[in-house]
C-alpha cells in the first residue's frame, strides 16, 4: 500500500547557545506528554474522512479531548486505507492550509510580508467566527501532541497570545516594521515640543475613520516626554489587540481545551514557533546528509548526482513542494531533516530505485521514500521530477 501523494519569508534557526536548551525542553515535553497519555487514549477517535473532510471537522470542533487519539481513516471515491502517519500528516497540511487561507477571512497577512498570517479583526463578520476560532485552537494542539507540522507561519505576537504572554515594543517588529520604527524613535528620542500627541488613536473600519481614546479620557491628555512611556504601551497594546481580543481568546480556549497549559509554558514563544510550524528554509547539506538509499543507489550513484542536482536547480519554493510530495508537508522539523517521522517514529528521507525509465517518480508519504525510476540523462530526470512535484494537489494512490 502507498500511502501519500504520487505524481501528478525564511525561519531562522536558533543559535547555538540557545538550540541546546530548547532541545532538552522539546524531549522533556515529548516524554511529559507520553508518559500523561497524550494521543493514546483511554478513547480512540475513528475519522472518516471524505473529500470535503466535513465529519472528521464536526469531530474535532465537538468531541475530541486531550487524552484522544486521533485516528484518521482516509478515503474517497476511489480509496480506502488505513492511515500509517504520512495521511495524517497530509490532512494536517491541508487542513492548516485551507483553515488559516486570508482568502477565508479568519486570518490576515501581517503588515509586512504575505508569508506570516495573524488574526484578521474582518473575522467578526465570518459566520461562528468564535467556534472557528476555537476549532482552530484545537487543530494547533492536536498537530502538537501528534508532531505534525502546519502549512502556516505566524507572527511572533500570536505565538507570545497562544502562551498567555504580554507582547512588548519589540514584538511589534515581526507585525508592522513601519510602526514599530515609529514607536521605537518615539521611545529613543526627546520628543518635547517634537510630537503632538494626545492619548487617541484613528482607526479605519470599511474605510471609515474613527478616533478612539487609549485610556479614559485619552483625548485631553497630552502625550509628553514624562508619560510616552506608557503611550508606547498602550499603543503596543492596541495595535496587538484591536479588535481579534474575543478571536483570540477562542483560539487560546481551544488550544488548551488539547493540551495541558503547564506543559507548554516551558516554552518562550519563539521556541513555540519552531514546535509548530518547523523551519520553511531548505538546506540541501542538511537534506543529503539525512538521505538513505535503497534498490543499488548510493550516494555517488549517477542518477542520485543527477537527482541532487535537479534539486539544487529548483528555487526554495519547488524544493518544499518536493518535501511536500515525499513527505505530505513541507516544513522541516526544527532539528532539521535528521527529526523527520515517519508511521513509526523518525524515518530518513529515503531515495529507492523503482519503475521504468517512462514512469514518474512515486512517493510513500508513510515512510519518506520516493521511488525514483533509473532514468538514462539528467534532462529526463529533471522533468519527470519537476512534473511529479507540480503537478500533483491531492491524494493519491497507485
């Protein structure tokens, strides 16, 4: 059985210092998890899930507790399987990547790129909006008990709201650069007979502009060199939380309605970004040096030289969707290629040679192994590789 896909803004790494630390942390919180029966049981939730996905959603916005396991049982007009992890980590990806879509008017783009998403206050007009947002929350918890890496990158802000952390000035880098430059001169510098300011900031709602007091009877008082201080705050403040406070609270309710908050406070909301979302920067050394081969190819085989060499070729955005297509998502694990799981635990990327030089490549989403047929040139190899990576979208089974 195949299980998985067949043919058809960059994160930073920690540093040294402080990668040693967040590891131990990312092992103790594993261990804390299984050993309080995280994802094991008493119950076992079975999930059928269709092409529209509708009964596993009702399952997970209703029934699903901290001590469930999450089973998903995937099929369709033309499938049935079980699930061996590459499915769930498919569902997963495309469930995160419809869920947290700006198209669909939950989340927005940040100010200041259209990679990092955060809450959109235009989700008051959605529909349940509050229920979304808490299904939404559940979704983060159970992809963070089960390992499974999201198709979503969330400003640092979202992640301090999901630890129940207060954001700060800086924070406010990661949300909107120009303002926070703003505030940040403000902060550094004498503004005495400079700024004139009062406590009252214009918000724009369907294009109408309304001015609207930081504090009880903002519009008289006068910001000055003695008080900007808590201006800046009060700004930070609101610029975080204008109106997604209610949006937020339901996603935080239902983070933690999965997991215990005790156990997640360990991390800082940087660490936490990386538990979630992984790293979406490529590097090919890492990725090589984490492959295992089978079938006669090895590493200094021609069509493996060929193979790392169409991938080299391939901008960062094609090498994620070849991740994506072996792997059913296209995040690295924080620790890099070395921590990808597979139906049983850690499994390496796997190269095997199979097929015909007329077939394309074949990928196991269970077990991270793409079947690649032995093809006579590297131009060959190029194109079949570049067909099986963008031209696949769904589901398959062969």
């Amino acid at each position: 059985m195949i299980c998985g896909w067949v043919s058809g803004t960059q994160r930073a790494r920690a540093p040294a210092p402080y990668r040693r630390d967040f590891e131990a942390k990312l092992r103790n919180f594993y261990r804390k998890l299984e050993a309080k029966g995280y994802g094991q049981g008493p119950g076992k939730i079975k999930c059928v899930v269709s092409s529209a996905h509708q009964d596993c959603i009702y399952l997970i916005k209703n029934t699903v507790k901290a001590n469930s396991y999450l089973w998903l049982y995937l099929n369709s007009a033309f499938l049935s399987r079980l699930d061996y992890s590459g499915p769930s980590r498919e569902f997963f990806f495309l469930l995160s990547q419809e869920l947290f879509n700006p198209y669909y008017g939950l989340f927005e783009y940040s100010a200041n790129d259209t990679y990092t998403v955060q809450i959109s206050p235009m989700s008051a007009f959605v529909e349940n909006h509050l229920e979304w947002f808490r299904f939404s929350g559940r979704i983060l918890g159970l992809a963070l008990i089960h390992q499974y890496l999201l198709d979503a990158f969330f400003t640092r802000p979202f992640y301090k709201a999901l630890l129940r952390l207060a954001t700060d000035l800086s924070d406010l880098e990661y949300l909107d650069e120009e303002f926070h430059q703003s505030l940040q001169w403000m902060k550094d510098n004498d503004i005495t007979d400079v700024l004139d300011l009062t406590f009252t900031v214009n918000e724009e709602v369907f294009g109408q502009v309304t001015e609207r007091e930081l504090k009880s009877g903002g519009t008289n008082v006068q910001v000055t060199e003695k008080n900007k201080k808590e201006y800046i705050e009060r700004m930070v403040k609101w610029r975080v939380e204008r109106g997604v406070v209610q949006q937020t609270q339901a996603l935080v309710r239902g983070f933690y309605e999965v997991v215990d908050s005790r156990l997640v406070s360990v991390f800082d909301a940087r660490e936490l970004e990386l538990v979630i979302a992984g790293t979406a920067e490529i590097d090919l050394n890492d990725w090589r040096n984490n492959t295992e081969y089978r079938g006669g190819y090895h590493d200094a085989h021609i069509v493996i030289r060929w193979f790392w060499g169409a991938v080299e070729r391939f901008n960062n955005e094609q090498r994620l969707r070849l991740l994506q297509f072996v792997t059913g998502t296209s995040s690295v694990p924080y620790e890099g290629f070395t921590a990808l799981r597979g139906s049983n635990g850690l499994r390496r990327f796997c190269i095997e040679k199979w097929g015909k030089i007329t077939s394309l490549p074949r990928a196991h989403t269970c077990f991270n192994r793409l079947d690649l047929p032995p093809y006579p040139s590297y131009t060959m190899l190029y194109e079949k590789l570049l067909i099986a990576v963008e031209e696949t979208s769904t589901f398959g089974l062969e």
